[in-house]
C-alpha cells in the first residue's frame, strides 16, 4: 500500500482512468469467456468468476490487520462486526517484522497467534484471503520486513541467494499455519475442529520492478507456497492496472508474465480532501473491465482467462504528519454513496473480487509506522479505529445483503443496451448466462456528477420490455435486480433496491428500499391474481391479467408492509423502507431478520428460543421475524417480553437498555523524574557498543574512511537511539556537523559536557517525507579547552522507508550517518571523535517479547523499565499539569488511575492531549504514549494532526489498576511543556465481547 495516494497518481486517475464517453455503446467484452475452468480443491474459476464447491461467488472482502489490534479476544469483534455489515470475506497482511526480531527467531503466539486469527474468521463464517509477503507495505517501517533484514547485503525482492533463504524462514513458518486453515484441507483445522475458509492466497505485494531475477524470485515464492502445502489459488496484488504479474500464457500483449494463477490489482480513485477537511468529487468511477478500454491497462482485460480481482480497492485513506487531520474527511470521501458508485461500477465491470482497503485500520502503536503515517490508521475505514461502525458500514451491509441474497450477481456478462430517457444518466446492463438475472446499475454520466434527474429505463427483461421511473439526486448511484428469482417470488424488477430475501417456514421476506421521500415501483409475477394487504403504510397495486404482474407503488418514508398471498407462489411479506430505515435490519442467520439495535452480532436457535446477542448505543426496539416455532427471546442472554407484531413479527415489549455512562477519573497525582541521563559527561556508557566495531548493509553515502554509524548496524531498528563522543579541545572544536536518518517529523538533539545545545527536526508531508538530513550546531568556548570533552547525541527515528520500488530504500541509514568537528571554515574532520552507541535494551534479543519489537526504542527510562506498571516511582517528584516548564531532552511523567467500566458495556477508552479541537499547538514537544507498559503511539505536539489515542480494552484494564507513563522530549524553550492530559470516552454501548487483559511483563526486574 499504496502508490496511488500520491498527488500525481491522483492526477492520472482524474485523467486517464474516467469511463468512456458513452455507455449507450456495447460493452466491450474483455473477458474469455470461452477459457477453460481451473480447479484447485474446493476452489476454481474461470473468466467470470471465482467458484467454491461449484458455485460462483462474488467475494465481498474487507482488510483487517491483527497486528494493529493488540488485543485478541478483540479480533473477534471486528470479525463480527464485519460479518453483520455485509461481508462474506476477510482479507489479511501478515508481518513478517512483526513475528521475527531476530533472524531465526519466531513467535506466534499471544498478540500474533495467527492460528486462533484463522480460526476467529474461520467461527465468524468469514472466507479469508491470506497475503503473507514476504512484503506487504501497508505503511509499515520497512514495509514489514524484520529489522535484521536491513542489515542484510542481498537486494531484497530478488532472488538473491541471501535474501531468499531469509524469506523462506518467515515462509515455512507462516505458510505453515496458513495451509491448516485452507479451505481444501481436511475439514480440521489445528485442534480446532473447524473447517478452514482460506480461499486465496497472496505471495508478493506491488512487486513492479520486472526484472529476470525478479521474475525466478516470483517462481520461487510460487514453488515455495506450493512445497508448503498451499493448495488455493496463488495471486500477485498488482500496483495498480499495470498487467505485471499476470498468469503465464496471457496472450494479451505489453504484460508482464508470471507464475500466479490469477491476476489482481490495486485501485485507489476517488478525488481527496481538500486542505480544509472537506470531501471533493474530481473523480468519476473508472471502468476496469468489461465496459472500459481494452488492452494491458485494461483491468481485467489485463488476464482475459481470470476473473476480475481487486485485492485492494479504497475502503479510505491514509493520513500523514502535518495534516489537517483527514479520517473522518476520508470516511465520507470514500464512504456513502461512494461506495455505491464505485464498488458497483466495478462489480458492473465484472470485477467479482473486491477487497476493500481497509475495513478496520486500527492503531499502529508502538513503531510500526513508516514515515510517511502516524500511529493512527484509522484510515477513514467503514469501522473507525475505536471500532465504530460507521454510517458507511451500515451502507455496505446494504450493499451486502443484496449480494448474498442474489447469488446470481456472480459471473454475469453484459447484456442488451437500454434506453435511457435522460442524457445525464448511464446504465452498466448485466446479466447471468444461466438464469438471465439481471442486474442494472444506474449512475450520472459521469458517475461523479451531482444533478437531479428523474428519467426512465426502458429495457428488455427477462419478463418482458419495461420503462423504469426512476430517480437521481446528487452524486449516488442505484443497484437494481430484475428478471431474478428469489425465496420463491419472482421479482420483475423494482426500482427500489434489494437489501434481503429470506425464506421462513417456506414463507417469503424480502426487505427493499429507497431514497427517502423517492417514490417507488416493484413488479412481482404471479400466474392469477394474488391477495394483497398494505399492513403498514400506504401503496397502491393494481394486478395486469395478461402479464401476471403486481405492480405496487409507494413512497419510500419510514416503511411500508405489504402481505402478498396466494397467486401461485408462497407467501410473501413485503418491506418497503426508506435507506435510514433499511440499515436498522440486520440478517444474522439464513432464516432471521432482527430490527432496532446498533448491531447484532449473532443467533443461535435452540427448539422454541432464539438468543440474540449484539449492542445498543441507546434505548433501541427489537422485532423480530424468525420460524413459527420461535415462541421467546433472549439479548445477551437476558429474557425479552414480546408480543406479535402486525407485520408477522415478534416485537418486544420494552427497548432493550442503553449503555450507562462511563465515569472517568480525572488524571493526578502525577510524578515525574528527568529522563536524558546520557547528557550528563558523567554519565557511565562503559557497556555501550563502539561505533566503527560493526558493519551494515544501508546504501546511504557518507565520507570516506567514515566509520558505519548507522543504528541499525548495530542491532537497534527502532525509536531512540543515543550516541556518546569524546574528543580533545581543541581551537578547531567551534562546529558540530551531523547528518542523520529519522523518517518524516525525525528529531535529533545534542549536548556538549551537559549543556543543551541544540535540535533539529525532518519535516513532515507527503507525497515522500524528507527522511535525511543534516544540522551544524555551534560548540560552547569551553569545547576548545584542553582536556576531554563529551558530546551526546540523541536521534528519534521515526521508521524506516517502505520498499515499494524494491529498491533497497527500506535500508536508508537511521541514526547518526556521519558525525564531524571542526572549524566552518577548516577541515572536515579536524577534531577526531570517539563514539559509542546504545538503543533499544537488548537489541534484537527482546527483554519484553510479549510487546515485542516494535514496542520500545532507546530511551534510558525505556531500558530501566521506567513504562512498566509495576514500576516504583515514589521516588520521583510530584508534578502537575499541564506543565509550567520543560528541560531539554526528555523527562517522565507517570500516574495511575482505576476504571469502573460497567459491566456489560464495550467502551472505547482514550488519551487526550491539548486542545483536540486543533490538529497542532503552539507548544513544540512530542510524547511516547506508554499505557500498561504498552507504547501506544507518538504525539508530536506541532506537528500533528493527532492528539488523541484510543488504548483498547485488553491494554486498557475496564475494571481496576491502569498506570500512564509519558515520556516527553522538549527543547526546554518558554511555553514547550507538556499540555493538559485526560481521559475520553470514543465510544460506549451496552454488549461487546468479553475480553482478557493482554499479558506482558509488569515490572523492570521481569526484562531480561
């Protein structure tokens, strides 16, 4: 992820991607439709579809990254929560740094338990799509590669000996655990006993650089998954519609070749947000397939025998230090309405495989972030970082239900050219070969164009020639069946949308809806005149003999109930909704449809009872249409009093319970201590490593005869790093020089014999922060003295590049590059200097593995401990704030505080820093965010945009003893002190799961 976030992608796309001028042309057909079917196990496709056990599947998918939750039994809540808004299918990147701190070393276990991750989605009724790198991206340091791989010689993504033999560990391990839970094993999946769902699987991420040895590097991740006993289709996740990667054999000319059994690529259109936090539409939808140009660049058209496949389509966007603070801009950029007009163009398209990018973002705590993001990853999702579900979630459950409850939608090819009353208006006019269903999908011409337009769609159906009233208000777009068969009924077409079809004790229940205020118009087929009865609301029907149809019309406001009987078919409850009314139905089992509460997570029917389990975020009704034999409720497991409702329901008698107010202590009784000990020329470095004693493998220039500095050299990949120099007084002793490495918004700072003389700080942005750079700081007269003299230099890294070019440019140095003291005007390096280094405690062998590697960089209060719960501060001075003062280089501000969450509830607990109305202050200082021992981001005070970060529970204990621990780093300039802190609620609602405190060391004399 994601080259096309750049401003020049964002260009091309607004220029090169638009669909083409005229859909009123038939579609061109880029797809083979004539290709042979593969099979692989359970799975197989041909150039329609994926299949699984036979039966074509749309793969509506969503991205989820573990690794960023560091809260298991939470896991299962975004699972959930992804099942209920739609989703049949997870997708998930695999961190290879995450899992290895040190070459050879591997753990799978607590946080990283990929095996209880596969069978969490396996229980949830998920299908997964496995993307284990070795590369993934993601705006990750590194882009998920370890950190003992920088130090490696070989050019990485090649196929190197070196580089591949380091691969293959992480391989064998993780395809391990991956092949247990495909969907072709033997129905046992570890000592679970479940089935596995892995339906596909990824072995390289925007791999672009086309080179013979990349392409034996990709034969070998393909014969390597193979050996490792993956059986399910293997795919490549194209950097957008470029053709690389595409299964050999292709006979579509200028792509590029490979070993993968189908073809996927990357897509992130849809225009930005303005610098004022406010969406814009300069993007139409682009047509990837079968109604858009033809060619290499031509999607799908790309792999003419494989079906459509967007591993990555944009599900938001991520932000960037500096900004303005983008999430909730993205979650309605790329949210309602978008998500109509763009995932159905490409469903239109015949891109049957969408996966959105990303569903949950979640937190990159500690430092896993590369430079161009900060710990936030929210990324505008359909499910926030605090695990919100968001209004856009609610409109892919819309989107969802029409999926699942149309199977048909999967393999359809394009149909006739319809008529279309207005030039403003474009259909894409589908259909499946098999059964004729239709799908039309009804958008501006261009897509993103915000009239109001009320036209017909006249167009030959399945059932005969019809004109379609419908209506289009400002940028959406509608997903209309026809001519489709469903839970016994025949729908004609309808000019409201499809969100479920159900059979209940052989009845039919079919859930429609519409714009509010938009009037409405199905047709239904019958063989005689049915009977009719409008239980809710107000429609109008009237019956044609001669065709057997059933026209109701209707408004869609609030809801409309109609019972339809006899007629020849079973029958049917009929529900007419307005869209706010519809994403108040949730489907959680093939033959229940639940109304009123914020989610509903799950069913379970035993004889005449029905538990519902799920959320409230206030007093909310629950109805319920479930089998006859159903004769009590129950919502988390307490009883519900019902009675029957008009519409064939089980309505309760009372609302289920809102959630109660969380009460939140305030934060006091802090206690602080200074925390830069390393400035002190006393200060005993006697165990620190020489700088020049190793060697490492980063590409970055420095002088000759220069020793290796680099942080990374010397076994410390992450956060804070200090260096230690000594050198004679000498009169050329006025000038320090240095260069360094930090990422986007890196900091270093330096002392002489103790005194504060300065810092410097990268800048921050995109589209490629600044990650180098390079400061002179003047030395005090006493440097020129005789005698021995000591510098201390402190570098904040703020993560390594991602490789995306697969260019080595993960390797970039961090840390000190070169070092020198001199006169400005004389030598170079006039004033020799003897250095040694120290960072992270232990290097690549973790005190903390349970944190793991991400967690802690080099602060001496990071190496005694000083962010552990169980450490004894009472030593320390009492503090306050917000505070009057700052020292330069870092202090520590620790507190504890007790939580009373109530029980039953599933709060979202966060830190707060400032003003959180303003994405920056004035105050120039940064925080590592420690809760429970846990580094759970970095606040940069000026820089921005966040200032508040969500600590999920797990981390968070709701029910006793938490410990806050902060270390700030200042210039100790007037005003750059630490602002107010406290403690927000983000979200609360009565349900959730259970969820166990994550355990880790507690105190520092548990640290190796």
């Amino acid at each position: 992820m994601r080259p096309v976030h750049s401003t020049a992608a964002l260009l091309l796309a607004a220029t090169a991607l638009a669909p083409l001028p005229a859909l009123a042309q038939q579609a061109r057909q880029t797809a083979n439709f004539d290709a042979p079917a593969r099979q692989f196990g359970r799975v197989g496709f041909d150039a329609r579809s994926l299949t699984i056990d036979g039966k074509r599947q749309v793969i509506w998918s969503g991205e989820f990254h573990a690794f960023r939750l560091p809260s298991p039994d939470l896991w299962r809540d975004v699972l959930q929560k992804m099942k209920a808004t739609g989703f049949n299918t997870v997708a998930f990147y695999f961190d290879w740094g995450f899992h290895s701190p040190k070459q050879g070393v591997y753990d799978f276990s607590g946080i990283r338990d990929i095996d209880r991750l596969l069978t969490m989605a396996e229980e949830e009724g998920l299908y997964v799509i496995t993307r284990a790198g070795p590369y993934v991206n993601a705006e990750l340091s590194r882009g998920g590669f370890p950190g003992w791989l920088v130090n490696q010689k070989a050019r990485a993504r090649t196929d190197d000996p070196e580089y591949l033999a380091a691969a293959d560990e992480w391989l064998t391990r993780v395809n391990a655990i991956i092949a247990r839970h495909q969907i072709n094993g033997d129905g046992q999946s570890g000592a679970t006993g479940h089935r596995g769902t892995v339906i596909l699987h990824q072995i390289e991420n925007e791999l672009s650089q086309t080179t013979a040895s990349q392409r034996r590097y990709m034969d070998h991740l393909y014969a390597k998954a193979r050996a490792d006993g993956i059986t399910v289709p293997i795919f490549h996740n194209d950097q957008g519609r470029n053709g690389y990667w595409v299964p050999d054999g292709s006979k579509v000319d200028r792509v590029v070749q490979g070993p993968n059994d189908m073809y996927a690529f990357d897509g992130y259109p849809g225009g930005t947000c303005t610098v004022e936090g406010k969406p814009t539409r300069e993007v139409a939808a682009p047509d990837w397939g079968f109604y858009g140009p033809g060619g290499a660049k031509g999607g799908a058209s790309a792999s003419p025998d494989t079906p459509g496949f967007l591993a990555e389509f944009g599900g938001g966007w991520f932000d960037y230090w500096g900004s303005n603070g983008g999430y909730e801009c993205n979650a309605v950029q790329r949210g309602k309405r978008f998500q109509r007009v763009f995932y159905g163009t490409n469903l239109a398209n015949g891109i049957g495989i969408q996966s959105f990018y990303m569903t949950y973002g979640g937190t990159s705590w500690g430092w896993q972030p590369a430079p161009v993001v900060f710990t936030s990853y929210d990324y505008g999702a359909a499910i926030s970082e605090p695990r919100e579900v968001r209004e856009k979630a609610l409109e892919m459950k819309q989107l969802g239900g029409l999926i699942a409850s149309v199977p048909d939608l999967a393999g359809m090819i394009p149909a006739g050219v319809p008529t279309i009353s207005s030039p403003n208006i474009q259909v894409y006019h589908n259909r499946n070969p098999e059964t004729d269903t239709r799908f039309l999908l009804v958008t501006h011409k261009p897509s993103n164009a915000q009239s109001d337009d009320s036209f017909t769609v006249t167009a030959d159906l399945p059932d005969g020639r019809y004109s379609l009233p419908l209506r289009l208000n400002g940028f959406d777009a509608k997903w209309l069946v026809a001519g489709v068969n469903l839970a016994g009924q025949r729908l004609v077409y309808s000019t409201s949308e499809l969100q479920s079809a159900q059979t209940i004790d052989g009845h039919a229940l079919l859930l429609l809806y519409g714009r509010a205020g938009e009037p409405g118009e199905t047709v239904l087929r019958y063989a005689s005149q049915p009977r009719v009865t409008v239980v809710e609301g107000r429609a109008d029907t009237a019956f044609d003999g001669a065709r057997g149809d059933l026209r109701l019309r209707y408004v869609h406001a609030g809801r409309v109930v109609v019972r339809v009987e006899g007629g020849g078919r079973p029958a049917l409850t009929l529900i007419l909704a307005d869209e706010a009314e519809g994403t108040r139905y949730w489907r959680p089992a093939e033959d229940v449809l639940v109304r009123g509460p914020a989610l509903v997570r799950g069913a379970t029917m035993k004889a005449d009872r029905l538990a519902l389990i799920g959320d409230t975020a206030a007093a909310e009704p629950l109805e319920v249409w479930a089998p006859a034999r159903i004769r009590s409720l129950s919502w988390n497991g307490a009883a519900v009093a019902t009675r029957k409702g008009s519409a064939g329901s089980l309505l309760a008698t009372a609302a289920l319970p809102a959630p109660a107010e969380v009460a939140l202590p305030q934060l006091a009784a802090w206690r602080s201590a200074a925390g830069s000990p390393e400035a002190d020329p006393a200060f005993d470095d006697g165990d620190w490593q020489i700088v020049g004693s190793r060697k490492g493998a980063s590409p970055t220039a420095r002088a000759d005869g220069q020793p290796d500095m680099g942080m990374d050299a010397y076994g410390f990949h992450d956060g804070d790093v200090w260096y230690r120099g000594r050198f004679t007084g000498s009169p050329s002793a006025r000038q320090l020089s240095l260069s360094y490495g930090g990422g986007g918004a890196g900091l270093v700072q330096v002392w002489v014999d103790g005194q504060f003389v300065g810092q410097n700080e990268l800048p921050a942005g995109l589209p490629r922060p600044i990650t180098l750079g390079s400061a002179q700081f003047p030395l005090p007269d006493a440097a020129r003295a005789p005698g021995e003299h000591v510098v201390s230099v402190m570098v904040r890294s703020s993560g390594h590049n991602w490789d995306l070019d697969a260019d080595d440019f993960h390797k970039e140095a961090r840390g000190l590059i070169q070092a020198s003291i001199a006169a400005p005007d004389g030598p170079s390096f006039a004033v020799p200097v003897r250095w040694k280094i120290q960072g992270a405690r232990g290097g690549e062998d973790l005190p903390d593995p349970a944190r793991g590697p991400a967690n802690n960089g080099g602060l001496a209060g990071e190496r005694l401990g000083w962010h552990l719960p169980g450490f004894d501060d009472r030593k320390w001075q009492g503090a306050t704030l917000p505070a009057g003062s700052a020292q330069a280089g870092t202090t520590w501000y620790r507190t504890s505080f007790d939580l009373a969450v109530p029980k039953g509830q599933d709060a979202t607990i966060g830190l707060a820093f400032g003003d959180t109305t303003k994405p920056r202050s004035a105050a120039q200082y940064r925080v590592l965010v420690f809760v429970n021992g846990w580094n759970m981001g970095q606040f940069i005070a000026h820089i921005g945009p966040q200032r508040v970060f969500p600590v999920p529970e797990g981390i968070l204990n709701h029910h006793g003893r938490n410990s806050v621990a902060l270390a700030v780093t200042s210039d100790g300039a007037p005003g750059d002190a630490l602002e107010a802190v406290k403690l927000v609620t983000l979200r609360n609602v009565r349900g959730g799961l259970p969820v166990n405190t994550v355990a880790a060391l507690s105190t520092p004399g548990q640290l190796k």
